[in-house]
C-alpha cells in the first residue's frame, strides 16, 4: 500500500482562555490495561470529591495563572460518569463564577457505559455537559470480558439510545483494536457494530501493555500473546480505510471525527494550548515564557490535606526553554493531521523548522512534507510515529 497523505483537515479554531481537565480517579473495578491513577469508588469519597476539586478551582484563580474563560472542560477518570449529575452541575457553576465558561464552550464526560441511565444523562445534559465520550472500546462480549469492563455490547447500545433520548448529539466511542488473539478481521467487524451507533467521533487505540498493570504480568507469565507489529499496521490501515469510506476525518493518530466534531479539548493540547488540571493525578500546561507542565500528585491523602489547608496541590513538572519548547511543538503537532505551522513556528521561535530539525526532516524521508504550510507525516509516518519522532526530541 502506497503511503497515503492526510487530506487537509479543517480543524476546529481555538477559541481564547485556557482549557478546563477535571480527573476523577474513581472506578467500580480498575481494567487490567489500565495505569491512570485511580480509587475504588466508595460513596463517601464520591460525595466528598466535587468540594475538593472545587476547593482546588479557588487556589487556582488565585495563582492567577490562568488568564480568560474557559474554552472547554473535560471530565476525566476513572469513571466520571460516578458522579452524580447535581455534583456535576456545581463544579460546573463554580467554574463559571471563578473563570467564567465561554458561550461556545466544549464541556465533555467521559461514561462507562454500565453506569449510565436515561435520567443520569439527561441530569447531565441539563448540567450543561454537550459532549458525552464513552468507553465502549468492543462490542463483542467475549472481549469486553478480557478487558476487563463492566458492561456489555448490550450497555453500551443502551446507553447511546439513552444518551441521544436525553438530547446529546455530540457522542464520542472508544474502539480498542490489536487485542490478543484478535485477527484484523475480527477487529473490522468490531468497528463495522461500532459504527451502527453512529458516533460523531471514534478513538481508535491499540491495546497497550502498560508497565506494572496486570496485563503486562500477563505478558511476562507467557498467559498473552499480543498482536505482532505487522498484524497491528494491517489492522489500523483496515480501521482507517472503513472509518475514511464512512466519512470520518482522521484527525489525530488515533482519533477521527465527523467535520466540525473534532475534540476542542484535545486540539487545543496537541497545539500546545493553555489547560488547567484539577484533582490528583491532574496535568496542566502554563504557556506564558516557553511553557511550563504542573502535575497533581496522584496520592489522594495528600491532595485531600493540602487543598483543605488552602494551599496549591499541584508541583512543577518541567519549566521549558526555547529547545525544549520547539521539539514538543513537533512532537504534538506532528500528532495532528493539521501537523506543524510552518510560519507560526517561525513566528513563535524566530526560526524555521528545517533549519531546527534539518536531520530528523531527513531520516523522516517521504514521510514528512510540507503541505499547503504545513509539516506533515503521511499515514506510514504515523505507524512509525514512536520511530521518527525520537529523532525530533
């Protein structure tokens, strides 16, 4: 198969203000792929939480690092989709009062499809969620069972029906492909059952083995057998013909979208845009000077002390200079579809990104172009991604 060129993508804009990630680490039982930081959901911890990320928002306006409404928020886990509506809506109010939420805001939450029902997502909808993003990853039974997941196909239909009754049109599912033991076949008719649902956005991820997880024991204990790397291209290639036939636009590794239903929150990471991240485990990225990243410990007794005693939970990751800088703005960019701005780069850094990655440009080969502006890898420089772009950093 001949490299294939991303067709130029017209990605949403950015809007003004930095973005919004609220981590809620709790979960009814942990995947064994999984290594996000997270807690067993205990209804104490649930009640308590949305005062504790709510504390966490007014230590943060008063950092006054954060400058403009917020463009989008993202509710993230775990299983945000545990907390209750009403405890929704008001972190939510407080997030307007403190920062303000912009009119055209993109406000996502993520749901576990077994924990969802008709009235939680319409309690949702009426908080002002616009944009549900749901862990679907298989309907196939037998593999939901290997991964670990809590719901069924059978779920996971219900709670789209569920989800458009309650008056959203913006869905998202997660497809995850390169099972063990599962041949490319299997996985395109996995994503041929996903895209009965209909969804506006598809995140396409290859199982990954995660250091320390229980699958990657698996691994070393010789009980799994993970896709080969040749099966993995053959499959993602297959994936991204069927979702590019259907009218998605492939707009980032492993994401794709109707036109117009990109996910602003994302986009806005990937272009290196400001977000705040609250609770345990939150990152955030500062883009005054060169950047700066700012984690939140995931240990949750120490968040749980330090917002009660009024103080900024989160440390400093990494405070860039100008290097560091420009190879993370090739690193996510070169992520994208819409890949790196020639003349925004050149803007920004006072100087070209050939004259800055002359070699690593080279090594890429037919891979990267200059498109339209653009720096851009094809398709084949995106299954290499983890290849080339050591080169860039």
């Amino acid at each position: 198969m001949q490299p294939a060129r991303h067709p130029r993508i017209v990605a949403p804009r950015s809007l003004e203000g930095p973005g919004l990630y609220l981590h809620i680490p709790f979960c009814l039982r942990k995947c064994p792929y999984c290594d996000f930081f997270s807690l067993p959901a205990e209804p104490g911890l649930l009640t308590a939480y949305p005062d504790l990320l709510i504390a966490q928002l007014e230590i943060e306006k008063r950092s006054h690092r954060w400058q403009g409404r917020l463009s989008t928020v993202f509710f993230g886990g775990g299983t945000p989709s545990l907390l209750s509506p009403d405890a929704i809506g008001r972190i939510l109010n407080e997030a307007d009062r403190l920062f303000g939420l912009s009119a055209e805001a993109e406000i996502s939450l993520e749901a576990n499809p077994g924990t969802v029902t008709l009235d939680s997502l319409s309690g949702y909808r009426a908080a002002g969620i616009n944009r549900l993003s749901f862990g679907v990853q298989s309907l196939d039974d037998a593999y939901l069972q290997r991964l670990g997941r809590i719901h069924t196909a059978a779920d996971a239909h219900s709670a789209v029906h569920w989800a458009r009754k309650a008056g959203f049109d913006n869905l998202s599912c997660d497809l995850i492909f390169a099972l063990p033991d599962q041949s490319s076949q299997a996985a395109l008719e996995d994503l041929e059952n996903m895209l009965r649902l209909e969804p506006q956005h598809l995140s396409c991820y290859g199982l990954g083995i995660e250091p320390g997880t229980p699958l990657a024991q698996a691994l070393e204990d010789g009980r799994l057998r993970p896709a080969t790397e040749q099966a993995y291209a053959d499959t993602f290639l297959r994936l991204h013909a069927r979702l590019a036939e259907a009218g998605y636009e492939h707009y980032e590794i492993s994401n794709y979208a109707r036109p117009g239903r990109h996910c602003r929150h994302n986009l806005n990471t990937w272009r290196r845009q400001p977000y705040l991240g609250v609770g345990p485990g939150a990152h955030s990225f500062c883009a005054r000077n060169w950047g700066e990243r700012r984690a939140v410990p995931a240990d949750f007794d120490r968040f749980v002390e330090t917002v009660s005693a009024g103080l900024d939970p989160s440390t400093v990751l990494e405070t860039f200079q100008r290097e560091e800088a420009m190879a993370e703005t090739a690193y996510l960019g070169l992520r994208c579809a819409e890949g790196v701005n020639d003349a925004a780069f050149s803007h920004r850094f006072g100087t070209t990104f050939a004259e800055v990655f002359e070699q690593a440009i080279k090594r890429c080969g037919k891979h990267l172009s200059l498109q339209d502006g653009h720096w851009c890898l094809d398709l084949e420089g995106w299954l290499l991604f983890d290849h080339f772009i050591t080169d860039f950093l």
